[in-house]
C-alpha cells in the first residue's frame, strides 16, 4: 500500500507540474483570443492555428485530474486523521474536473458568438481557469507535504477520518450549491435575463455539478462499509450525533419551507422562487445537516480530550 501511494503521489506530482505550465499556456491563449474578438481579427484562423496544442493541453489536465482523484481517494483511506485540506482538494478537484468539459463548451459557444461582439461567456471561462489554478496550486503544496512525510498508516476507530471529511464535503456542497443557485438566477434573471428554460438549465447544472462531489464521498464510504453489517456502519457516539443533526435539520428545514411559503404569498409576481425553491431546500439541509454533525463529532473529541 505504501508502495502505490507513493508512485501515485508522484505520479501526480510530475503531472500537476506539467499541468501548472499548461494552464499558464491556456489563460494566454483564452487572453489573446479576448484580444482578437476586440480588435475584430482573423479569430478563425486563431482558433484553428491553436486547437491542437490546447486539445493536447486539456488531455493532459484530464490525466491530472484522475491521477489527482486517485491519490486523494488513497490518501482519504490511508490517512486516519481527518483532514480540511484533503476533503477541500477532493471537493475541488472533482468540480474541476467537470469544468474541464465546461471549458470546452464554452470556447466552441465563443468561437459561434464572436460575430456578435464579445460573448460574456468569456466570464464563465475565466472563472473556470480560477478554479483550476486554485486546485492546482493547493494539490502540489499537498503532494510535496506528502512526499516528504513519513508514510505510517494511522488507526481511529470506525473509520471516524471518512465520516468527518464526508461532513466537510457535505458542507462545501451545501455552501456552493446556495452560493451558485442564487447568484446565478439572480444575475441571469436581474441583469443579463434569460428565457425560462435556460435558466432551468442552469440551476440544473449548477446544482449536479455541487452535488456529484458528496455524492462521490458517500459512494466511496458505502464502498467501504459494504464489508459490515449495516447495524455496524456507526459506533454509538456517532448514532448519537446524526439522530440530533437528523432532529436539527428537520426543525429548521420545516422552517426555511415555511419562509419560501410566505414569500411566494407575500410577493406574487416572485416567480424566481418557483424554479430555485427545491435546489436552496436541497443544499440548504445538506449544508445543515452535515454542519451540525462535525459540530457534535468535534465538540464530542474535545470532551473526550479534556
């Protein structure tokens, strides 16, 4: 096991270095292709002398995404000591890696719009390389962290690492699933609107893309579990913590409905409401409930320290 996590790390080591040139490659070439659209160039021509090396450049990212995936997915079962970083970076990493086709999208949108001047989706791309670069520059800080520690396998009871970073994947879902969905129907729906079928794709989108990440961390620690009886899955402590986090978010949930209610009386012509309400109830439980469960787990280990 050493072994792999080893090469694995530096697999991916090697591959986010690369990856990092390559980024710097590609927001110069979104940056000169914004430059042509200005200055009404041969934009085609532009398009076409680069398609190659940026497809070889995106082919690549993809590479390092796996291979990232995969050493943090090691890591998560190897390392027994919960950790923000790693449940951030795989949060991250699997958003980004779903950019990456988002990427794609958007340059084949601009390539058809820039007839039409400027496409805003320029704003979406650039977002995008942010959020890249924030998950590259954080993963090679954690792979050299890592290729420099001792390697020794750490043992907590019931698997407690994976249900805490599940939290924290939990709440980072929750908190960018509100945070897109109302920006984004806010922005679109205020400033820049759009016709109600797209904008229901949006929030559809949006909402799959915040979500996959939890819906891979509670697939990954099902796998895990599937070795013990259901009756198993929780130490008691823990039971204790999720039928309260359970009671919490139920309460307050009931209440979050109750205010939506009362907003699509009081404001009638609030049709907004009527395409986000589920999504906003959605990420709004998620991010409760897993926001009071690392709340109990936490202040349980403190007692216990004490």
């Amino acid at each position: 096991m050493k072994k792999i996590m080893r090469l694995s790390n530096n697999v991916s080591l090697v591959l986010c270095a690369t990856s990092i040139g390559g980024l710097i490659f590609t927001n110069i070439f979104f940056l000169a292709l914004r430059s042509v659209i200005i200055n009404k160039g041969e934009v085609e021509n532009f398009i076409n002398n680069f398609s190659i090396p940026v497809a070889l450049v995106y082919i690549l990212f993809g590479l390092f995404h796996l291979s990232a995936i995969f050493t943090l997915i090691l890591q998560l079962y190897f390392f027994k000591r919960d950790n923000f970083l790693r449940s951030f970076l795989f949060f991250t990493g699997i958003t980004s890696l779903l950019m990456l086709f988002g990427d794609f999208a958007l340059s084949s949108d601009i390539s058809k719009e820039y007839i039409f001047g400027l496409p805003d989706e320029f704003n979406i791309l650039f977002f995008s390389q942010a959020l890249h670069f924030i998950f590259y520059i954080l993963m090679l800080m954690l792979l050299i962290f890592t290729r420099q520690k001792t390697i020794q396998k750490e043992d907590v009871i019931k698997d407690e690492s994976i249900f805490i970073n599940t939290q924290y994947i939990g709440i980072l879902s929750g908190i960018s699933g509100l945070v897109l969905v109302t920006v984004f129907s806010l922005f679109y729906s205020t400033f820049y609107p759009l016709q109600t079928w797209a904008l229901k794709a949006g929030v559809i989108i949006i909402s799959i893309i915040a979500v996959i990440p939890y819906s891979l961390i509670v697939f990954y620690w099902l796998v895990i579990k599937t070795r013990e009886k259901i009756s198993e899955w929780y130490d008691e402590k823990q039971y204790q913590d999720l039928i309260k986090s359970s009671l919490i978010s139920l309460i307050v949930s009931i209440l979050f409905l109750l205010i939506i209610f009362i907003l699509q009386y009081a404001f009638k012509n609030f049709e907004l409401l009527d395409l986000i309400w589920f999504p906003l109830y959605f990420f709004f439980v998620l991010l409760l409930f897993s926001a009071t469960t690392l709340f109990f787990i936490k202040k349980d280990i403190l007692y216990f320290k004490k």
